[in-house]
C-alpha cells in the first residue's frame, strides 16, 4: 500500500505488547503443577505399597488365628471331656479373630478413600496442566499472528493541492487575477 501512494499521504502506526510476563507466568505455574503431579504419583504409588503390605500382614495374622480356631475346634470334637479349657483358649483367638478383621476393613476403607482422593487431586492437577498447555499455545498464536487494518479516507482536491503547493498557495491566488488581468486586457 505504501509503494502506491505518496509518503505525505500515508500515515502507519504500531502497537506492541509484551507477553513476556504472561509466559514466564504460565511456564511458572506450568513447572509448579508438573511438580505436583510428580509428588501426587509418588504418593499414590506410597499408599498403594503401604496398603498391599499393611493389608498382607494383617492376613496372614488373621489365617494363622483362623488356623489355631480350627485347631481348637478340632480338639473341642475330639476331647469333649476338655471343652471348658479349650473355650477359654478359643475364646481371646475370636476377639482377635474379630478385631483382625474389622482392621482389615479399616484399612481397606481408609485406603479406598485416600486413592480416591489421590487420584482426584491428580485428575484436577492433570486438567490444570492441560489448560497451561492450552494457554501457552494460545499466547505462542497471539505472538505469531500480526493484526493491522488499512483505513482510507477521502483527499479533497484543494487538500491535495494545499499538499503539494503549501508554499506556493498564495502565490497562486495572486498570480490568478494578475494572469486574468492580462489575458482580458486592451489590446492596442
């Protein structure tokens, strides 16, 4: 546009941002929820390995208590004449018994409510780093795409004349009567 025209008749102007800040912003909270997602995986990963192993323990504490109940149980068939000796062997092994598995169901609770929160917080945290991604692809298009406008406004024939005969202006209106005067004057 600017090479059909005269320079006097051309205006441009520029604007400019700077989105520095906006990216060191994003690759700020971009590092900071890659992090927390690291730590949210080495929790989990903590847990699940507590869990299998707490809850291995217990089971084998609960089948070696099952494995001496049905000891008992079988001396109690075999040796009824002993069946108060052997109910008063039998009977702490039953609370353990009880409190083993009610342990064992505590943990499996507690255990399915702290994954569940785990794995909501890294869905959350997951999400969040999508979005950073999103928004850093957004600003890298921003600084990639070049906006301007051309606008075109209507020159008056006495504009462009001012334009180019500013100095000469007056001149011309004087040299217009002048030029008049001697075309029309008498011949002799």
């Amino acid at each position: 546009v600017k090479s059909h025209v005269k320079p006097r008749f051309f205006q441009s102007g520029t604007e400019q941002q700077n989105l520095l800040g906006q990216k060191i912003s994003i690759e700020t909270d971009t590092a900071n929820t890659e992090t927390r997602i690291s730590t949210l995986q080495t929790n989990r990963q903590r847990l699940v390995t507590e869990h299998q192993t707490t809850n291995a323990s217990l089971n084998r504490q609960l089948t070696n208590t099952k494995q001496q109940i049905a000891v008992l149980d079988e001396e109690l068939k075999n040796k009824p004449q002993e069946a108060e000796l052997i109910m008063v062997r039998k009977k702490p092994l039953v609370a353990k018994k009880t409190s083993l598995e009610s342990n064992i169901y505590q943990e499996n609770r507690r255990y399915n409510q702290d994954l569940q929160n785990i794995d909501y917080e890294l869905a959350t945290e997951e999400s969040r780093l999508r979005s950073l991604e999103q928004q850093d692809q957004n600003l890298i298009d921003t600084v990639e795409t070049v906006e301007g406008s051309i606008s075109l406004q209507w020159i008056s024939l006495a504009a462009i004349t001012k334009s180019y005969l500013v100095d000469y202006w007056y001149w011309l209106l004087l040299l217009i009567p002048v030029a008049y005067l001697f075309r029309n004057r008498p011949r002799v």
